[in-house]
C-alpha cells in the first residue's frame, strides 16, 4: 500500500534524540500509511546511520536516510521533499515526540474542505489547499525553567496561546506566517514542492517565518488542529536562549540584505519601545537586548572596510 503521509525530518548529529522521536513515530495509529525520511544536514556519522538502521524494523510503509552537504535546515527539507512519495508531507523536527494519534488528526485535517472566510469553522464543499499546524509543547519529562516557559508564551519560541481561539479554524491571513512552525507542520506534497524552503540563507532564525510568507502570498490558509500533539524534547537554558535571540537578530539584518521584500526590523517607535524594553531586568527586556545586539553586529559586520 502506498503511504498516506511522508514525515520528513532533518536532523545534525543527533542520534540519540532522533532515536526517540522515530520511537514515536513507530507508535502512531497509522504507522503502516507513514514513509519516513531522514536528511543528516552534514557530513554523515556511523551512529545516527546505526539509529535508522535499527529503525528498519519498525511498521512503517517506507523509509529511507541520507545525507547532504553541510547546508541548513530548510534545504534538508527540500530534499527531502524531492523524494516524498506520499500526497502529504508532515515536518517536524528531530526532536519533536508525537502523540501516537498525531499523524492520524493531520491526515483528517486534510481530509477537511474548511473554507477560510468569512469564519474559520465553516465547511464547504468547495476543496482548498492549505497547511495544517499541530500543537507543540515542551516535553514534561524535561526540567522545564522560567525561560522555557517565557518562550512557550512570547511568540519567540512559540506562541500559542495567541491562536487559541483560532483552534480547528483559520489563523487569520494577516498573522499566519508568524506560527508556519515546522517542527510540527503538514502540508500537501505539491505544496512542499512548488514552495521551496530558501537555500540562500545560511543563518538560523527566519526560514518558518520566509516559508509561512509564500505561502500567504500564495492564499494557501494555515489551519490550526491543536489535537495533533508534539512535545519538543530540548531543554533551553537562559544563556541558551540569550544566544540564539542575538542570532536571530543577526540572521534578520542579513535576510533583508539578501531579500528587499522581507522587513521584519523594529523602526522608529517600535524600535525604541525595544530599547526601553531592553534596559528592564525582565525576561523580555533581557531577551530585547540580545536581540538589538544581534541586530547592530550584523551591522557592523556588513559595513565594508575602508
């Protein structure tokens, strides 16, 4: 039988963790329907090839793992996508452990013809494209700290409980590029294809938020399923989350160096309120301030040599 759905997974020198989450996999309701593929981004190694080998074994419809050049996240997508077999594709991350009904509650998001207006609970039969974004929290088994729990709710990591009232509806069209979370999205096959993650882009931060914008400028809704559950196993300490937060910073000044139509920096009133923000020893304020300093190194780093 041919699978139902392709789960696509990059991974960097991970075995352990990406151990658990094919775990997971193997435990879904429709483990028979699910093709897995596994991208190392990165020179191969011996023991993440050993966990997918160990995999074989598992009810599955199909899998295959292979590496790529050193790249980035969004082209280990792609080529991943590139040998999808399945009409939909599920991304996520390799460390994101699914609920065992989690890859079922995808397939009959899309099994739906949902019409995104004039209200997001209206069905029709009308058939539309769109992607559907699972649930993802922080793994319970993890020690999670105030910092985990600032991400969860800030937007920066993750920010559901700003679409809660969206759940099994349309996220507004304004907004959704913002949650295109590909720890835990769905998306038709098609789609995957037509609307490539960018390969230009070596620094981590924005590709969700690039990829979620095609695919608003292409009126392809994003659809809320918070049943389909994740749990993100990777605990994050503070110096952690500081660090990444100044790279985001970095990453945003050299995307909008490299794409005139992506303007995502803080400017005028928004930009002070950051700075004002970034003085107070918050958690905002501290995350505020790496984040502008992020932004100014690139900055400097860009400016030529005289």
């Amino acid at each position: 039988m041919a699978p139902s759905l392709t789960i696509i997974i990059p991974t960097h020198h991970r075995p352990a963790i990406l151990k658990q989450t094919l775990e997971h996999l193997s435990k879904q309701t429709i483990a028979e329907q699910l093709e897995v593929i596994v991208v190392h981004d990165g020179e191969d190694d011996e023991e993440t090839k050993k966990v997918f080998q160990e995999a074989g074994g598992w009810r599955l419809a199909a899998s295959s793992y292979f590496a790529i050049a050193k790249s980035h996240q969004g082209t280990a997508r792609n080529r991943g996508a590139e040998k999808a077999s399945a009409p939909i594709i599920l991304f996520i991350g390799d460390d994101a452990f699914l609920e065992t009904d989690a890859c079922e509650r995808h397939l009959r998001g899309h099994s739906l013809t949902p019409n995104p207006s004039p209200s997001p609970r209206t069905l029709t039969g009308r058939g539309e494209t769109f992607a559907v974004l699972g649930f993802t929290t922080w793994d319970p088994t993890l020690e999670i700290n105030p910092t985990m729990r600032w991400l969860e709710k800030s937007g920066w990591q993750f920010g559901y409980p700003m679409i809660e009232k969206y759940a099994h509806g349309f996220i507004p069209k304004e907004i959704q590029e913002r949650f295109t979370y590909t720890i835990h999205i769905s998306v038709p096959t098609a789609v995957a294809k037509k609307f490539p993650f960018r390969e230009d882009v070596s620094l981590y931060g924005w590709e969700d938020i690039v990829w979620g914008t095609e695919l608003k400028n292409a009126s392809i809704p994003l659809y809320y399923e918070p049943d389909a559950k994740a749990f993100h196993h990777h605990h994050i300490t503070l110096e952690q989350s500081l660090k990444r937060m100044e790279t985001l910073g970095k990453s945003l000044k050299h995307l909008e160096k490299i794409d005139s139509t992506f303007q995502k920096s803080p400017k005028g009133m928004k930009l002070l309120a950051y700075k004002i923000i970034s003085m107070m020893p918050t958690m905002r304020g501290m995350h505020s301030k790496a984040f502008l300093r992020g932004l100014k190194r690139e900055l400097i780093y860009s400016k030529p040599n005289l």
